[in-house]
C-alpha cells in the first residue's frame, strides 16, 4: 500500500530570547492504514493522536528543537511508545522544552527513516537551528522542511543559535539540489515546489545581507 501525507494543523506558541509569539504548525504524517510518523509534534498531542487514529506510530521525527516542533513530542511519545528522533546538535534547544526528557535517537546525515512504504531521507541543514533537518522522499518527490525553506525564502535567522550565511549554505547545496517538481512541505504555511524557490536564491541573499 503507498504512502500518503496527512497535514494537521495545530496552534500554540512559539517561545525564544525572552519573546512569545502565537503560532499554527503544520503536523505532517506519512504512512499508510496501518503505520505512520509523524513529523514535528507541535503542541497537541491529543489532536495528534486522533489524526494517527489506530495506526502504529512508529517514529516522531523532529525537524529541530524550537518548542513549538516539539512540545507535544514526549506525551505523544509516551501514549504511542513511537521513538523521539532529533539531531544532537539541537540538543541545547530541547533541554530548554524538555530538560528532564531527553531523545530517544539520535537524527545523522545521510540516514533513511522508513515508515509503511515512505523512505525519508535525512538532511542536515544547519542555519534556523544547529540541528535542523530536512526529510526527503523521492518515492513521493517531496521534502520536508521544517523552518528550512519556505514558500517565498530562508526560516528566520534573527535569534539565538541561528545563522543566514548558514542556512543560505544549507538551502542552496542540499535543497536546491533536489529536482524542481519536489513538493516543499513546510513548517509552517503553505506548500511549495523547489522549482518556484529556486529562481529567488540571490534574492534572499541580497535581502539577507
């Protein structure tokens, strides 16, 4: 049975440097009728948990670790027994959500994550967050973001533990990379394809700087 992605939207609040802001992420869910991950578990893990519906949840996978991609995490985690997976280098962001919970796995470069047909390969692309990951599909010609990339440009670089020249770096040799007709899923906000961002690299850039 082939994959298909879910998307459920959930609204909470997105916490860092001092500042809170109101946020709605997209919960992203790959599987078929019988297993399914989930990618970010952003703030309700109830909502979560009746999307997933009487699926085995295998896998949480965190695209990195600002609160609001993870803060449901460990009860989803714990209802579900699915695995916590997180790039160490965002370690330091999670112990300020979760100081008494750690991952259960550590996310590498290059791994393939599988779930009920999907094949997710991980991408290390630094820059919103040390740890930040990117998950791409070419079975189903989509790539997972998180705050990587979004329609119209770079995630925010502005606060702690983030970098522009960084993330420029990240989208241009590991994103851009992909071929066009890939279909961007994204953290938050509406989809988009590589082939519509492509074209604005120097944009972003000139605007960046």
């Amino acid at each position: 049975m082939a994959s298909r992605i879910e998307r459920l939207v959930t609204s909470g609040q997105f916490s860092l440097d001092g500042g809170t802001w109101d946020v709605d992420n997209n919960v992203w869910i790959v599987g078929d009728d019988h297993e399914a991950i989930v990618i970010d578990a952003a703030h309700d893990a109830d909502a979560i948990v009746e999307a997933v519906g009487d699926r085995r949840l295998t896998a949480i996978v965190c695209t990195h670790a600002h609160n609001d991609h993870i803060d449901a995490a460990p009860a989803l985690a714990d209802r579900t027994g699915a695995t916590i997976w997180l790039h160490p280098d965002d370690l330091p962001l999670w112990k300020q959500t979760h100081p008494d919970r750690d991952p259960d796995a550590h996310l590498r470069d290059g791994q393939v994550i599988e779930a009920a047909g999907a094949d997710l390969r991980v991408l290390h692309t630094p820059g919103h967050a040390p740890g930040a990951v990117c998950l791409y599909d070419p079975g189903l010609a989509t790539v997972f973001t998180g705050d990587t990339l979004f329609q119209g440009g770079p995630g925010a670089t502005g606060r702690s533990w983030s970098h522009f020249p960084t993330i420029i770096d990240s989208i241009r040799d590991r994103l851009l990379a992909l071929p066009p007709e890939t279909k961007v899923l994204t953290g938050h906000g509406d989809p988009t394809t590589i082939g519509a961002e492509a074209p604005h690299l120097q944009e972003w850039i000139d605007r960046g700087h």
